[in-house]
C-alpha cells in the first residue's frame, strides 16, 4: 500500500473501528479480489465488530496498492459515504486500475446527419468517423442487448448478519431431565425400560458441556409442573441458556403453539406448550434473550411409520431390535383430562417464542422407538453427535444429523421415525465442550 494511503488509515483508525460496518464490506473486498475467503473468515472469528474492523484495517494495509482505493469504493457501495469522505480528506475520488462500472469507459456517440438519397453513396468531409468502443482488454464483451445496460451493484447477502449465542458463563446454565419410568398401574401405561439408560446418558452429556444437571425420576403431573416452575424462579442472571429433557411417555393433544404433551406416571399429561410457557420471556424475566432449549423423548401419537421406499444408495439401513418398544399413548380429542385450574401464571399467552427451540424424538403424531437395553433410538444418537461434533458444529447443524441417522433406523424390520425440532432460536449455539476448556465457540 502507498504510505500516503497506509498514513491516511493509522490517522483515522479510532473513528474507523468506532463507525466501521465491517460485515457490509465483505462481498466487496472478496469480489474486487483484495481478500481471500480464509482472510475474511479469519476476520469474522476474530471477535465483536470492533474486533473486526480492527483486523480489517491492520490486514489491509497488507493488500498492495489497489486495497486503498477498491476500500474507498466498497464504502461508497454499501453507504457508508461519511468514513469514504473522511479517508478522501477532500482530494479527488481515488479510483481502483479496473473500472468497477461500464459508463466509466462508455463515449459519447452523437446521431449522424441525415443525407439525401442522392448523396447516400459520396463520402462527406465533415462527418466525423464512428470507432468502435474500446474496452479494456482484459473485460468480456457483453452481449450487443446489454452493451449500455448499467450494471447493478452485487448482491449483499445477510449470512454476515447471523449472531452468535453468548455461550462462556461457567456454569452455563441449568439442565432439568425428568425421567419417568415406572407408571401406577391406574395410568394404563407400560413401564419404560432403557429410559434410565437414556438418562445416565444425557445427564453425563450436558455435565461435559458444563450444564448444571439436576435429574428428577418417575414425577406425577402436578409434580412435573412444579418441578418447572421452581426452574422459573430461579435467577438465571449469571448463566446463559437452560435445557429441559423429558424422557416419558406420549400422547398427541389440540394445541395451538407446540404439538404433543408428556405422562405423568399418574397418567394426565402436560402439554408441550405449557412446558415451553415457564421459561419464556414474560415467566422467567432473566432469560430473556437467552436460548431455552427443550428436549422431548416421547411418542408425538399413536401412529406407526411403515416409510416408503428409496434407492439403496440414499440410506445406510440398521435393523433395530426386535423387542423395540414405543412410547405412545392414544390420540386425546381434547385436553378435557388436563387440569389447568393450577398454577394459572403457565397458561397465560405465549408471547412471540423467541430464543426457544424444542426437539422432539418424532414427528407429531407418530411413535417414538425404545430399545429395552441400549435406550431410545433418539437419545443415543443425540449423544452420539454431540460428542463427535458439539466443538465444531451449532445446535441446528446437529440436531439434523440427528435427523438423518434416525431416519435410517428400523423397528422390527418395517417401522420408521423422523425426529424434528420447533426452532425459534435467532442466532447460532454452540455448546462448550471440555476441549476448548470451556470457552465460547
């Protein structure tokens, strides 16, 4: 870079890093050749927009003589004409070698005379002659219909705009796993082998990403609810995000946020709604803005999944057990054996669910597949990925592999299952795991 140029940046580096836009520049720098994919990338991890201005700035200096007037150009292009003019200082516009816009190299063509038919054949002394356009030699040739089209400016894309979940308290957050295994025998429903197995597993997990875990076994209904609004009280000011795993049985409900609702062992069944409603933002005022994720290991209904049938090259097909149970409860037509008398402050309106995300282990209305031995298809997995990829990947990103691997399986040789999820988180998680010695992703 022209130490005029360099001298320009240095004097001017704290209004840069206070008003620079760096996430808007990005398209610019890369299309104009002045930045690599890796360097902008390396920007962009490098910490808060101040943080990236400032290696912007320091890496540009770097780039030769063209990443002055190109930066000039890229503030104009995304309106950041203060900061362009300021760097100017009042000199004339400094432009980049190649012409970012075909009307900088367009001349001006003037209509020729019109001749008589007699002379259409004799040359005339006073016409100028037409030259073709001269265009530099290293720029395609448009074609003849765009020839004086003006070109629009590139595309910004918004993947630059994605935040991050603030992810570094220690301890993260609180973890509640509520496991039901044993029912009372007036509850109609079968006991739930492997879910301890299911358990054991989810509760070392979320104690390596640094969660505080607290496990609570075979809660009738009033007692899940209870157990939910003590998480509510508590001060979540210090942490970061709360998790709530469910593992129980299931049933489908009427409902107008959150499909689905899960056993007591006495037999009456939340709804998923009410569940998700302690948590959000009006309930539990210190959470707000913070991820509030909820995992559901239960049937979304009674139906069973036979799949269709694909190339063998689309699946990489695993027989489950033969002894595979579900967790299914029949369909309620309506939530008449669900007592809201309690606790009304749960059954108030769901404001906008933001910054809440629930992952269920099936699609609503279907079954939801548990070995005896190895635990819940949905669970193992879920293990399973966080701990190959939670130190590289975003939630999202996960719980679709997730998706995928359960997809694959096989109940019995014939019956399927599609977990999925109800996200409304509005930025990327990443989880801390033990090797990153627990700092933010």
């Amino acid at each position: 870079m022209d130490p005029k140029h360099r001298s320009v940046l240095q004097r001017n580096r704290v209004t840069l890093v206070v008003d620079l836009k760096p996430s808007e520049l990005y398209d610019g720098l890369l299309e104009k050749g002045i930045f690599t994919q890796d360097m902008i990338d390396e920007i962009k991890n490098s910490g808060t927009r101040r943080d990236q201005a400032r290696q912007l700035l320091c890496d540009l200096e770097k780039r030769g003589s063209q990443a002055f007037p190109c930066f000039i150009q890229c503030l104009r292009d995304a309106g950041q004409l203060p900061l362009a003019e300021l760097l100017l200082g009042g000199e004339a516009p400094v432009q980049p070698l190649v012409p970012t816009a075909l009307e900088d190299i367009r001349p001006v063509l003037q209509p020729l005379p019109v001749s008589s038919p007699m002379n259409v054949d004799r040359p005339r002394k006073d016409i100028a002659p037409i030259y073709p356009i001269q265009r530099p030699s290293d720029s395609p040739s448009p074609s003849p219909e765009s020839e004086y089209r003006i070109p629009r400016p590139p595309r910004r894309t918004r993947k630059d705009s994605i935040q991050t979940y603030k992810m570094d308290a220690s301890p993260c957050g609180h973890c509640l796993i509520i496991n039901n295994v044993k029912f009372e025998p007036n509850a109609d429903l079968s006991d739930r082998k492997g879910s301890n197995v299911d358990c054991d597993k989810l509760e070392k997990r979320f104690k390596s990403l640094n969660f505080i875990v607290r496990v609570k076994t075979n809660l009738r209904y009033k007692q899940i609810r209870h157990e939910l609004c003590v998480l509510s009280k508590i001060d979540h000011s210090q942490f970061d995000c709360c998790v709530v795993i469910i593992l129980s049985h299931g049933t489908e409900v009427n409902h107008n946020r959150f499909p689905g609702a899960v056993h007591g062992v006495d037999g009456p069944a939340v709804p998923v709604q009410f569940i998700t409603n302690y948590l959000n933002g009006q309930h539990c005022p210190s959470l707000q803005g913070k991820p509030k994720l909820f995992f559901i290991q239960a049937c979304g209904g009674g139906e069973k999944d036979t799949g269709f049938e694909v190339s063998p090259d689309e699946v990489e097909p695993y027989m489950g057990g033969a002894d595979d149970q579900t967790d299914a409860m029949p369909m309620s037509s309506s939530s008449d054996s669900i007592s809201t008398s309690d606790e009304p402050d749960a059954r108030a309106t769901l404001p906008t669910p933001s910054d809440i995300l629930v992952s269920y282990s099936t699609f609503p209305g279907f079954v939801s597949w548990r070995d005896p031995l190895s635990g819940s298809w949905y669970v193992e997995i879920l293990d399973n990925i966080l701990e190959e990829n939670a130190d590289a990947n975003d939630l999202v990103t996960m719980l679709m592999m997730v998706n995928n691997e359960v997809s694959q399986n096989s109940a019995k040789g014939l019956y399927k299952q599609m977990p999925g999820s109800f996200n409304f988180l509005r930025k990327l998680l990443y989880f801390q795991t033990q090797s990153q010695g627990q700092t933010p992703a």
